[in-house]
C-alpha cells in the first residue's frame, strides 16, 4: 500500500467553454465542452499519508505549496471538502490524516485552469492513496466533483470532451484524440498574473441571469458540432473561427450577468484587435479567453515561429497537446 504519491496534471484550455450549470450541487453544466490538455502548464500534488491523531474525520495536518497556492487562501478549505466528497463517492474512508504539497507551472487563478489542474491531481492521487484503481470515466466524474467541473477535462488524454449527460454518472470527460492528432499550440499571454477577484465557481451560479444565456445555450451545442468537423478535418480556418465566437459568446453572457463579469483588461482587448491584425497579414492565428484577462492564441505549431515576435513586451508560455493527469 502507498503512503506517498506524487501527481501531476495539466490544466486544460477549452476550446467550447463550460459557463452555467443546471445542478450546482452535482456540477452538471448545461452544454458539452471540448478542450485541449496543455503541456506547460501544470499543477504537481504529492499526498502523503501521515498517522491519525484527530477525530474520526480525515485531516490535512500539513499544507504546503509554492508561490500561486498560498496556506492562507481558500485552497485549503476546499481541498479538505474535496477529500469529503471523494471519499463519499469512493464509499471508502480514509483510516489516516494527510500532507498536501502542491506546486504550479503558471499563474494561479488567472483564467489558465489552476483549479482544473489541481483537483485532477488531487483526484488521482487521493485515489492511489486509498487503494481504489477508477477508469478514466469514473476519475472524471470524481474530478468534476471536486467543484471545479473542468477538473474532469484534465483527467483523459489529449483533446477531450465532457459530455454535459444528464445525471452524475453520464456526465464525464473522454479523450476523443491523442495529443499527437493535431499539432495545434496555445501560446498563453500573460497581460496579468494577478489573481482573478470573482471565481469561476460564483459566476456559474448567475450565469442565467443574462438575458443572453439562453441563446448561448441553445447555439453553443450546434457550434461543438461545427467545430468537432472542423477538428476531424484538421480545418485551422473553420475551427479558428468559431473558437473565437464561442469565448465571445462566453464572455457576452458573463460581461451581461449579474453582478457583471468583465474579466478582460484594456490590454486584452488590444491583443484580440492584433490576432485580427496578425490574420490579415496571413498567420492563421486565432484567440480565446477562460475566466481571466490572459489570451490564449491558438495556431498550428509550424507557425510558431512567426508568432513568437508578434506577442512584443508579453510573457508568454507555449503549450502543446498533452496527456491527462498521471502519477509520477
Ligand atoms: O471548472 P470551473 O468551475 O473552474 O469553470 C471553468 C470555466 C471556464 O474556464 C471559463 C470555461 C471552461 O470550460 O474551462
């Protein structure tokens, strides 16, 4: 049996975004999501089991993480509800108390998926530690659990997509291509490294307050469809296209919720004229954009060296498609 377990895990960038929910307490969303797991940024947990001393419930004695995931911040509460959760979903009970060091590639809670990232992990390594082996599905739906419901996203191989489904057990990630199908990359741009004010969990909850989310809803499945096609044919124009009206789309409805949700900065918005720019000059490049002010730009990796003198003063991290959450 381990006492220790080391995880690492990608964050994922979702190319047709998850944005409301139609159960808040199972994280059911409303529509499917398709997304790409991202090779350079990454969150690593190591989980050790430590001998029990405390009550009956499980207890994190020692909480530890680098520079983006600080003791002092709700991170540590929500991990211990995520060791509830999981062993209620396990029907096993933790018979020792744990140590959680975590440590993170990129900017923390800037629209990059560090959350995503994390709760995949801690996911699968909780698992590990309590002797219990999940399929892929089966970790998904844990993932998804933890809160975070793109979590799940992080768990499959590659390019996944989360079926909405319509009860906890149908509503889970599947890897639909290795990370090799498609060269694309996703240069994220870091116009801020400052921690997003309003959570993505808050956001979902008033989603449906913009009069604009039901036709979100109703369109976002017919543009997965499109875009699906898009991907099979490995169609940069197409599938650039609608990338980009469907984080307009997303950011519509945050921006016209209510409280509204502007997450982008002057600086984004410049950005996204200059991918316009940058097209009409003939690099096929494109944008999206999670719940933060950071662009991710998306194009195929042979164009990457056109790209890189583009971006100008920003910092920037170049991924590719990468696997799922994996001990190390
Ligand atoms: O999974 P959450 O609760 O962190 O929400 C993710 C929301 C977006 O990043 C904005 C969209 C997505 O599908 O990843």
């Amino acid at each position: 049996m381990k006492t220790l377990v080391k995880v690492k895990s990608p964050a994922n960038i979702a190319f047709i975004k998850y944005w409301g929910r139609r159960n808040h307490k199972l994280i059911l969303p409303c529509n499917s999501s398709f997304s790409m797991n991202l090779s350079d940024c990454s969150v690593t947990v190591q989980i050790k089991k430590i001998e029990k001393d405390k009550g009956s419930s499980l207890f994190i004695k020692e909480y530890e993480s680098d520079k983006y995931i600080k003791n002092t911040d709700s991170a540590y509460e929500k991990t211990i509800k995520f060791f509830q959760t999981a062993q209620d979903f396990l029907g096993k009970k933790a018979d020792f108390d744990i140590s959680v060091k975590s440590s993170i590639t990129f900017p923390r809670s800037a629209g990059i998926a560090s959350s995503a990232a994390y709760f995949s992990a801690l996911a699968l390594g909780f698992c590990k530690l309590l002797d219990v082996e999940l399929d892929k599905k089966q970790l998904s739906i844990l993932a998804r659990l933890s809160g975070s419901g793109s979590a799940c996203r992080s768990v499959p191989d590659g390019f996944v997509l989360w079926h909405k489904g319509n009860s906890s057990e149908s509503s889970y990630a599947e890897s639909l291509a290795d990370p090799k199908f498609w060269s694309l990359v996703d240069v994220v741009v870091i116009v801020s490294d400052k921690s997003k004010k309003v959570a993505s969990a808050e956001g979902h909850q008033a989603a449906d307050t913009s009069p604009l989310f039901d036709e979100r809803v109703y369109g976002v499945e017919k543009r997965l469809k499109l875009m699906l096609k898009a991907f099979e044919n490995k169609d940069l124009e197409k599938f650039g296209h609608l990338l980009e009206a469907e984080a307009l789309s997303m950011h519509s409805v945050m921006m016209t919720q209510r409280p509204n949700l502007y997450y982008w900065s002057l600086e984004t918005f410049k950005l996204m004229k200059s991918v316009v720019k940058l097209r009409e000059s003939g690099l096929p490049v494109f944008f999206t954009i999670d719940a933060g002010a950071n662009l991710h730009l998306i194009t195929e990796s042979r164009y990457l060296s056109k790209l890189k003198p583009a971006i100008g003063k920003y910092k920037f991290i170049v991924n590719r498609p990468a696997f799922g959450a994996k001990v190390l």
